[in-house]
C-alpha cells in the first residue's frame, strides 16, 4: 500500500494534508522520515505519525475514564474542553464516548473505536443498565423507590420511563439503575417527583463497573472480560 492512503486511512484526513504532514516531517517509517507518499509499504514496516505508532491501530480500542466536571463527552467542541485531553493514545480523535454524560456529571465513560460495540450499550433496544450515584437537594420521598419501580412520566414525554430500582442510601443520597438512555433521564425523573439533583455519578455500565482506582481524569483499557461482556453478534 502507498504510504500517503495509508496515512489518509489511519488519521482520517485527506491525500493533500497527508503530503502536509509529510513535507513538514511528521512520519516516520522503520524509524526514518519518509516525505514521499508514494513510498510503499511493507507488511512489517512500522509507521509513526509524531512518535505514534500507527501500525498498532489495526484492532479496535475500548477505554475506560472516570470522568471529572467540566469536561464534555463529544471529540470536538468549540466552547468546552473535552474528554480527549485526558487520552494520550495514537490518533484519539478517532475515539467516541458510548453513552454520554452531562458536562458536570462525572463518574464511567467509555470510549472506543468500535461502532458496532457501542451500539450495543446505547441502543434502546438492548436495555443496557446504567446505575448512578445521585444526591439530592431535598430528602427522599417515601415513595420514590415504588414510583420508580411503576414508571414515571417525564415532561414533554409520551411514554413512561421502564422500570428502574432506586437504593436508598440516607436521607439525600440514593443508587438508582435505569435501562434507558432518554435526554438528562435521571435529572428527570427526580424533578418529576418534586427533588432535584445536585450531584450525579454513574459508577456502571452493564457489567462494566468504574475502576475505583482511577482517579478523576484518568483512564485505563477495558480488560478482554469487560469487553466480552458487551456481546456483539458477529
């Protein structure tokens, strides 16, 4: 394969800022600094794209981050940082987060490169368990567990939530699990019972639960259990 397809493959931009980047000396093959694109490519060349090898990327990547405040789960956005400034891997950008978190919830997010994989846990139809960690403004109702269990009408929603199991953990602070992924859900759900939530931590994600030592803004690669437990019909 031409070195510039493959580059134009591997960093998903096009053969004119590939030859860019190769002109301003930016790869590397076999450890040398390759400008041509043209060069062909070898089976057991490796390649480099500022010190980053790009041969390794042939696979799918799957990520966990215990993410901090602040930060959105979109790769680009023009007016809050992102998830990625905490990924020092290869080509990150290439990187989604499946299922999103609010800018100021924190706690499990998962990224990956893997489409296929992802929808797995974002689709509706796969009823994929989500459990957060939430604290309330105001003491929890009595009845808020049942309410939940039952299903609860959102505003502006045509259909009740699925059921989904609230713990009470003291006065202000519960575990609650959904199945769903409805816009800002568990904001809402509480607000449609009269609380609201001042602090939102989603500790799991199906069989995957966050890593307690990862400290907020780190991140570590899914073991191969946590990866088979999203099952993917191949």
């Amino acid at each position: 394969m031409r070195l510039d397809k493959f580059l134009s493959q591997q960093l998903g931009i096009s053969r004119g800022l590939v030859s860019r980047e190769l002109r301003a000396k930016r790869v590397t093959v076999q450890g040398e600094v390759i400008k041509d694109g043209a060069f062909k490519l070898e089976a057991h060349h490796q390649v480099a794209f500022d010190g980053n090898p790009l041969t390794q990327l042939s696979g799918p990547r799957y990520f966990m981050l215990n993410k901090p405040q602040g930060y959105v789960c979109s790769t680009d956005d023009p007016d809050h940082p992102t998830l990625l400034y905490f990924i020092d891997e290869p080509v990150a950008y290439k990187l989604h987060a499946a299922g999103r978190l609010d800018i100021d919830t924190t706690g499990l997010v998962l990224l990956t490169d893997d489409g296929q994989w992802s929808h797995r846990i974002t689709s509706p139809k796969h009823h994929c368990e989500k459990t957060y960690l939430v604290e309330l403004e105001q003491p929890l109702a009595d009845n808020t567990a049942a309410m939940f269990a039952q299903g609860i009408q959102l505003h502006n929603e045509k259909t009740v939530t699925k059921p989904a199991q609230l713990q009470q953990i003291d006065s202000h602070r519960a575990r609650l699990t959904i199945s769903e992924g409805r816009y800002h859900q568990v904001k809402r759900m509480f607000a449609a019972v009269g609380n609201h939530v001042v602090a939102l931590h989603r500790e799991r994600i199906g069989a995957i639960v966050l890593d307690q030592t990862l400290e907020p803004g780190e991140y570590r690669p899914l073991t191969t259990q946590e990866i088979a437990s999203v099952a993917v019909p191949r």
